[in-house]
C-alpha cells in the first residue's frame, strides 16, 4: 500500500479519482457475502468488514465538516476526532446492526458530495487550511492526501492483496488465495489474525478502530 508521502506526491486530480473509486471497491469487497459474515469480527480488538463500512461513512461527514470550516473561516481549529471515538462510535451507533448495503449507500452518497465540492475548488482554494491540535496546519489539498490513504487503509483489511488496482501508481495486484470463505482459502477474518498488524498500527502506534484523524 502505498504510503502517506507517496500519496502527496499524486496530483489531486488523482488523489480524486482514488477516492471515486472507493466505493466501488467497498462493494465488490463485500458483493455475495452474507450478513452473518459481514458481521463477523476477527478477534476483540479489530472491526467486522460491516464496521468497517460505517466508519468510512461516519468520517465522510466529519470531513465535509472540516471542509465547511476551513473555507468559511480563516484558519479555524478543527476538532479532533479522539482515538477512542470510532470505538465508540461503532458501539453508540450500533454499527454491527446496521444494513452494510444501507451504510454504502449512505458513504457513496456522502463521497459523491464531498467530491462535487472538491472538484469546484480552484487551485488557491485548495490552499485553505485550518489548524488541528496534533497535526499542525492542514490544508484541504492536505486533507485529500489523509482521505485517500485512509481508504486505501480500509480496503487494505478488507482485499488484502488481491484484485484492487493501486490507484496511485498504476500498479495491478497479484491475485492471491485470499477470499471470505471456502475450501483451501483464507477468511478475510482469518486473514486479519494472523498478518502483522495492520500498517496503520505500524505508522500511528494506534489500535485498529483507533485513529487522530
């Protein structure tokens, strides 16, 4: 996957066309896969792929609130999202409950906004920043950078290494043995126990489910 830098250093017209992508890659992830599956978490520490859905679609709108306030203000302080919120969040909100076709539907709808919006920004637009108490000053262009690695994260636990293209580079994965289920393959699930942990761990020191975003 590739890493945040290397993410920077993508045009934003690709960077956009990464996170366009996304959802499309979310439901081929989870195409024919019953609920009972979708629902299934690993271990007590990681999220179900369902989990996993929701929470792109609950920081899809705390994005579209950043945006709202860096081009309203000037460099206004923007709320930290705290490493026990998604957590949280996954249990207030009841994520395991929740219709993984319903909450894609609501991230796509949420993405395609937030898209519309950054594609109408001019290039001195894209400039606007606004202050994060961890993170320092990060500008919209910034703030695609994060959005698209953050997917490429998500998707990561959910298609590790096999069919999805790497948007950024123009790479095509090599197809693996890795599916939901079936003779001689392993779950997504199984998979998730027994790979190193997730790179997200390994570049923030947080949890799975944990973020600073």
């Amino acid at each position: 996957m590739p890493t945040m830098e290397d993410v920077a250093r993508q045009p934003l017209a690709q960077r956009l066309d990464r996170m366009a992508g996304t959802a499309d890659d979310l439901a081929a992830a989870i195409r024919g896969q019953s609920d009972t599956i979708l629902s299934r978490r690993p271990d007590g520490k990681n999220w179900a792929a369902k989990e996993v859905i929701c929470h792109l679609r609950d920081t899809e709108e705390l994005f579209a609130g950043r945006f709202e306030l860096i081009m309203t203000m000037d460099q206004p302080k923007l709320p930290p999202l705290h490493p026990s919120t998604p957590d949280r969040w996954a249990e207030e909100r009841q994520y395991l409950r929740n219709d993984a076709a319903e909450a894609l539907g609501a991230f796509r709808r949420r993405r395609d906004e937030n898209l519309a919006f950054l594609r109408g920004l001019s290039p001195e637009q894209s400039k606007r920043g606004g202050v994060h108490p961890t993170r320092g000053t990060m500008t919209i262009d910034d703030w695609v950078t994060l959005i698209a690695w953050h997917d490429d994260n998500h998707l990561d636990q959910l298609v590790p290494e096999d069919g999805r293209r790497c948007r950024y580079l123009g790479a095509g994965r090599v197809p693996g043995a890795y599916s939901f289920g079936g003779s001689g393959t392993l779950s997504i699930f199984e998979l998730m126990s027994i790979q190193p942990r997730l790179r997200m761990q390994a570049s923030l020191s947080l949890p799975f489910g944990a973020h600073s975003a």
